[in-house]
C-alpha cells in the first residue's frame, strides 16, 4: 500500500425508522425469534421510510461533508453497493413501459458527482464485494492515488437499503438500511492506509445461512493473519480491532484464535443498528475516534465479511493529525 495514502473525514447516515427486534419480527421482517436475536445482542435496527433510497442515504452522508468543507479538490468517487439493485437509479416502470434500456443505467455515482458539483471527478462503481464493498473502495481509492500522481482526494461511499418487503435477516443477523462515507487522500491526518487484504471464495456464492456462518471463522481468521503479515505486523503490535456487527460471541472466539484481547475488539453500535451492510464497521470506527481512546501511531484493524462470498481488511495506522469523525447523518 502507498505510504502517503490517508483516510480521514468517515461520516454515516441510517434509515429515518429505528425499529426494534420484536416489532420488527411482529411485522413479519425476520426469521429468527427476535430473542435469538436479542441473546447474539442485537437489539434494534434502522429501516428506510418507504420514499427514501439508497441514494437518499449516500447523499445525506456526502453532503455533510461537503458542509463540512471536506469535498474540496476530489478527483474520484468509487461508490459501493452491495444490492446490484442499488447501483441504479432509473424507474423500472420506465424501463418495462419503454423497453429502453438506459433506464437500467442511471448510475448512482454520476447523480452524486453531478449532485456535489464534483464536476472534475470521475466515477467508479464497486458492486460485487457485498458487505466487504466500503473496505475493498479504501483498497481501489488508495491504489488510484498510487497511481495517479496528479490527484489529491477520493471519496468513497457506500449505501444500500433493502427493497420493501424484504426480510431483515441475514445469515442470522439484523440488518439496517444505510450509508457510509469516507475522503481517501494524500494529506497526512486521520489515519494511515497500511495494508488491505481480500479473500474471495467463489464456490461458496450460493452458500446459505448455515454454510456461511460455517466458513466465518476459518476464512477470517485466514483472513486477519495474512493482512497483518502483509502489514508485517503480529497479532501483538494490533492495538484495536473493528468488527461488523455479528453475533457478539463471535469476535470472543476469533479474538482467542487470534492471539488477540478481546477488550481490544470494538463493536459498540451492534445493539443500536445491527448490521449496515458495508457500512457499521465506519460507525464502530467512528464511535471509537469520538471515545478519544485512539492514540497517534496506534494500529486499527478492520474486518468485513460478505456474500460472495468475501472477507476483507484493512489496517489503518493513527496519524499525529487524528481528527474526530463528521456527525453522522440522517436523510
């Protein structure tokens, strides 16, 4: 990974309908019993009012840090979604009335770009990393930057929400609509992009919920190792670990396998949101900046998986410069 690479400015939104497991599965949203749920700690989840989308949520994270002054100079946008539906913005009536196909190409990321009169950057979509996506567009972001030696800033966003009358269930755990979003740059402040890993299986894409949670363990532990290895780091050196929201006696299994204290495994927002597609590991890594418990030079490492099925991580290294996150945001 380059040196010179910072991600810094990490800001959410959430579904406007916080909603908890009982109400939720009274309503026909699960398939868990909520106090299944409820025993792996979670506890509530955010839900989309039925006019809002996933754009909606994008843009309410990307506007805030424009107010936020954190939009200046960015040369790209690598937009993520885990939902291929999400990618597109068109009308399906449109599409089925007119047969024309351009309604199927209403690309998200340019709307934002035109949006944000971002009007020098271009575009990329990352589609097909599930809930690894905001994890793999800090892996794209940096290596543009490595590439490009003419460009200053990416944004990196990341939004999703389920389809009206979808479950909100996944391999066991309780999902939120949401958006995340992040400025990838050269400018020495937040924290440093050291290493990013990724494991795709694509044998196991079709995998269900019992053959998923099956591969978990093995594949991020896997996972973890090689990144810190990639990093040349061990297991000692990791000051915290950012999980997704999981089923909370899950990081106390992977934490021993690893070699890791537990105390140092961060997921506090699970009983709150769930889990947010690709984005609750920014959430977690943004209550632990507003904790003030992170110190310059101290290493973070953060772990997605997903569908696809894929696992990816990142480690990130405390700058001198360790601004706090942007607020989050609401649509």
């Amino acid at each position: 990974m380059t040196a010179g690479v910072f991600v810094d400015s990490w800001v959410y939104a959430l579904g406007e309908r916080k909603m908890h497991v009982a109400e939720s599965a009274a309503a026909g949203r699960l398939l868990s019993d909520p106090a299944d749920l409820e025993s792996a700690g979670f506890r509530y989840h955010h839900v989309c009012e039925p006019g809002t989308g996933a754009y909606d949520l994008a843009r309410a994270a990307a506007v805030r840090l424009r107010e936020a002054g954190e939009l200046d100079e960015v040369d790209a946008i690598v937009y993520a979604t885990c939902i291929p539906a999400n990618a597109n913005t068109g009308d399906a009536a449109a599409w089925e009335r007119t047969r024309d196909v351009k309604h199927l190409m209403d690309f998200p990321a340019s709307r934002l770009q035109a949006d944000l009169d971002l009007d020098e950057a271009v575009v990329i979509g990352l589609n097909q990393q599930a809930c690894t996506a905001m994890l793999g567009s800090l892996r794209v972001a940096g290596a543009m930057l490595g590439a490009e030696p003419g460009w200053r800033r990416v944004l990196c966003v990341t939004a999703d929400r389920f389809p009206e009358g979808a479950r909100y269930e996944q391999a066991y755990n309780l999902i939120s609509d949401g958006a995340a979003a992040c400025v990838v740059s050269r400018r020495p402040a937040g924290l440093r992009l050291v290493a990013a890993h990724q494991i795709t299986n694509g044998a196991l894409g079709t995998a269900g919920d019992d053959e998923t949670v099956g591969s978990y363990f093995a594949y991020t532990h896997r996972l973890v190792r090689q990144t810190l290895d990639r990093a040349g780091l061990t297991p000692g050196d990791v000051d915290w670990v950012v999980t997704q929201n999981t089923n909370d006696k899950a990081w106390r299994i992977l934490a021993r396998l690893l070699g890791i204290d537990h105390d140092r495994v961060w997921s506090p927002s699970l009983p709150d949101t769930g889990h947010i597609i690709s984005a609750d590991n920014v959430v977690n890594l943004s209550m632990l900046l507003e904790s003030g418990r992170v110190r310059p030079g101290q290493r973070i490492v953060l772990v997605m998986a997903g569908f696809g099925l894929n696992w990816q991580c990142v480690v990130l290294e405390a700058a001198a410069d360790l601004r706090p996150p942007v607020p989050g945001a609401t649509p």
